[in-house]
C-alpha cells in the first residue's frame, strides 16, 4: 500500500494508490446505466468524472449499491447547462441532482475541499449560512469524506479504482477508519460519529480501539445536532439495511439513550426489552430483503412497540392519552414529525386491542372501520407470528381459527337488550 494516515491525520502521499482493472472486480455491468451514460458524457465534454461512495464501496465488495454518486470537476452550473435533467440543490454546498424517469435520481457533486460539517445535501443544518462554494481537487475531496471507506473513486475510462485515503486496505481488511483527526473530525460533524457505527454495523467490519475510544469521548456531542437532522439519520437507519445491527451498534456505546431519551435508556438497560425490539427488527430487516420494505409509519411500530407494550401492561383505560404523555415526556433528541408519532399512537392501540381481543376472544370488531385496521393487521403478524400475512390472511382469519364459534360481526358494547313488553295484565 502506498498510503497510510499519520498519526497527525495528514495525508502522507500526493500519489493515489490504484487499483487496476484486473486487480478488482467491479465491473461496468453493475453499474447503472443512466449512472454510466453521466459519466461518459462528462468525459466527453472535457470533464473529470468518477463514481464515488457507496456505490464503489458495494460494488468492490460485490454488493448492490443503493444509489450511485458522482463527483466531477465540472461545476453546477455547467452540469445544469449540459443536461436538460439536471437540478440544483443543496443549501450549504450546491450540487446537481440528474433526475430519470420512475423517480431515479443520480447526484452530481463538485469536488470539494472541507470547509467542515455535513456531506453538503439538503441535510445541512438549517440556519448555516449561504452555500460555501469551496471547490477542490479529487484529492482535497477525498480528504473531506467521513471514513476511508466511503472516499474511493472509480474512474469509468480506465476503469479504475482511485484511492486517496487507505480505503482499499481497510476494505480488506475490514476495517472503519475515520479520515483525517478523528476527534477534530466528530467535532466538525457529530453526525460522523452515528456514521461510523452505522457502516460498521451494516458491513460487518470492525471499529478499532482509538476510534472506539474517540465515539465514547464525543458521543454527546450528537445532542447538540438538530433534530431535524437526527431525525433523518433515524429515517435512513430505519429503511436502510440492517436496522437490528445498527440499533445493536447505537446501544453498544450507549447513544440510544443520547438519541431516544428515556426510551433509548429504557432499550439500553432492560435487556429483555431490548431482545423484543431485536427481534421485531430483524423480522423487518427480512421483510427487507425479500423486497417488501416496511415505510417508515411501520418501522416506528416496530421499532417502539416493546416500550410501548411495556406501558399497557397494567390495562390502562385510556392508553393513546398515555402514550401521547410518554412520547412527549420522553425527551428525545431526535425529533418525530408529529403526525408520524400520531399515527404510529393510532396503530399501536389498535394493535394493543388486537394483541388482547386474540388472547381473551374478546374483539370490538367495530374497530375494523379505523383507517390504521388494515396496516395494524399486517403489523398483528410481523409482531406476534413473527411472518408477514400470506395471501388473504388477516387478523380476522386468525381470530376465527383460534375462535371459530365467535360472530365477527358483533360489536364489543354489550347490546342492549330491548325490554319485551310485558303482555298486559288481563
Ligand atoms: P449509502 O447511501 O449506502 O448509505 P453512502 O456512503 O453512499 O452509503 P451517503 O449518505 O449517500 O452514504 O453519502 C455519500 C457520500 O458522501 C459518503 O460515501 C461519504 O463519502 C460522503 N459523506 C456523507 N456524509 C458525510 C459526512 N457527514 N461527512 C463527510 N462525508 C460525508
Ligand atoms: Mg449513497
């Protein structure tokens, strides 16, 4: 390897370490093709242009990259000039977005060089200033990536691999490094620190001890991010892949409870709990992969629905009233958009009573003209048949098997009884 970080953080080489197309394996054919027609365009007109990220980290590692990025020496307004498709956005740091049909986008930044904090998207924090058009060379925008592994170019002509920070060595060695000073890096961008677990989770590579050390040390900072961006990080995790490890992860080093509050502290020190929310999570990660992705009104359930069942244990009479509290009372860094946290309320009664009404055989059926019924239905078998509904299944086709002899028409209020007019006394 030609390159290694200083212990100063410092890049200690001009000269990229190159993989060549034979030493590599990934290949054209996997990469999209809308992604590959930007690509060769750029190119064409005189312009640098890689593919970077996730997408060349997947590939190499012979995975399906979520979505395919790429930097380019051409600056925003040339891209928008040269592709009809193509829209600006950004708010700390502009960049284009090419968009296809079927709702496919491909993001087109500029190298940049770290002017500090987040990767530039619409995620920046709010309030931050005007845009920062600190533009740079591929080296300079390697450099201001998070970790190693994320900050490898793959050069379509050549068909190379470009690699400026070590990526290639911790890829195969499995390994998260953090690029640059990892500590004056978590500061720049707290974010960073939740990045680092996340992608150490979801590839199953290893944090080394400094690292480690430096999350312990700087995870509080993650509080002082804004909600808003925690609550897109939240989002990612949970419709992302492998939302059990990370969550795992997260808890590990103790930032649930910096994240969730007293939930997340409730996850953190209730191990029973915590193997419910495990559980719950791996169902969906399985749902996942068999491409039936829960949204992410499903993935909350999911997610808080241990807690939650843990509240209406004692029969609560009123349990939306409670849970509206305790949501409210949970001093959570991220912020919950409130209809997502009203209507995540809505399903988890809902299922409350299904959970019972299956148990005792005792079911308000007029609950089923709720709009949330069809979604706390499937939700019924994800979380207490650990499967997703067949074909035509319900929660009434399970009640009627456990219960065949009950009516499902009948209402849970006692009817009452019309008084029989007592024959008149003759
Ligand atoms: P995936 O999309 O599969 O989750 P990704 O690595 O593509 O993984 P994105 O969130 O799409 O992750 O970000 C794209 C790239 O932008 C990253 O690979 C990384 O190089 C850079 N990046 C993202 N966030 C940050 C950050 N907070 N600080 C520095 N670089 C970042
Ligand atoms: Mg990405």
């Amino acid at each position: 390897m030609s390159l290694e970080l200083g212990s100063s953080g410092r890049k200690a080489a001009l000269v990229p370490f190159v993989l060549t197309r034979s030493e590599h394996t990934l290949s054209r054919r996997h990469i999209d093709p809308d992604a590959l027609k930007i690509l060769f365009r750029l190119r064409h007109l005189g312009f640098t242009a890689y593919l970077t990220g996730g997408a060349v980290r997947d590939m190499l590692l012979g995975k399906t990259p979520k979505d395919f990025d790429i930097a380019t020496d051409a600056h925003p307004a040339q891209i928008k000039k040269y592709f009809a498709n193509a829209f600006i956005i950004g708010r700390r740091f502009r960049l284009a977005h090419i968009r296809f049909r079927g709702g496919k986008v491909i993001e087109v930044a500029t190298f940049r060089r770290d002017p500090g904090s987040d990767d530039g998207s619409a995620g920046g924090e709010p309030g931050a200033g005007a845009p920062t058009h600190a533009f740079g060379t591929p080296e300079e925008d390697a450099w201001r990536r998070d970790i190693t592994v994320n900050a490898l170019f793959y050069d379509p002509g050549t068909a190379e691999v470009i690699d400026y920070v070590g990526g290639v060595a911790d890829l195969r060695q499995g390994r998260i490094r953090v690029i640059g000073d990892t500590a004056e890096r978590f500061r720049e961008d707290p974010v960073r620190i939740w990045r680092v677990i996340r992608y150490a989770a979801r590839l199953g590579f290893r944090i080394g001890a400094e690292v480690g050390d430096e999350i312990l040390d700087s995870r509080q900072l993650l509080a002082g991010c804004s909600e808003a961006r925690l609550f897109e990080e939240f989002s990612k995790d949970m419709l992302g892949p492998q939302t059990r490890t990370v969550v795992a992860g997260l808890r590990e080093f103790g930032i649930l409870s910096l994240l969730l509050g007293r939930i997340g502290s409730a996850y953190e020190s209730d191990p029973g709990l915590f193997a419910g929310v495990s559980a719950l999570l791996d169902i969906a990660d399985r749902e996942k992969a068999l491409h039936r992705e829960p949204g992410l009104g499903e993935m909350s359930v999911l997610f808080f629905w241990p807690w939650v069942e843990s509240l209406l244990a004692g029969t609560p009479t009123d349990p939306a009233t409670i849970l509206r509290k305790e949501f409210m009372d949970a001093e959570m860094a991220v912020a919950l958009p409130k209809s997502l946290r009203a209507q995540a309320i809505d399903v988890m009664v809902l299922l409350n009573r299904m959970v019972r009404g299956l148990r005792s055989g005792n079911m308000r059926w007029s609950l089923r003209g709720r709009p949330q019924y069809p979604q706390a239905s499937r939700l019924y078998f994800l979380i207490e048949q650990h499967r997703a509904p067949a074909e035509g299944e319900s929660f009434e086709s399970l009640f009627h098997q456990a219960f065949p002899e009950r009516p499902l028409r009948e209402s849970g209020r006692p009817r009452r009884r019309r008084r029989r007019k007592k024959p008149a006394l003759q």
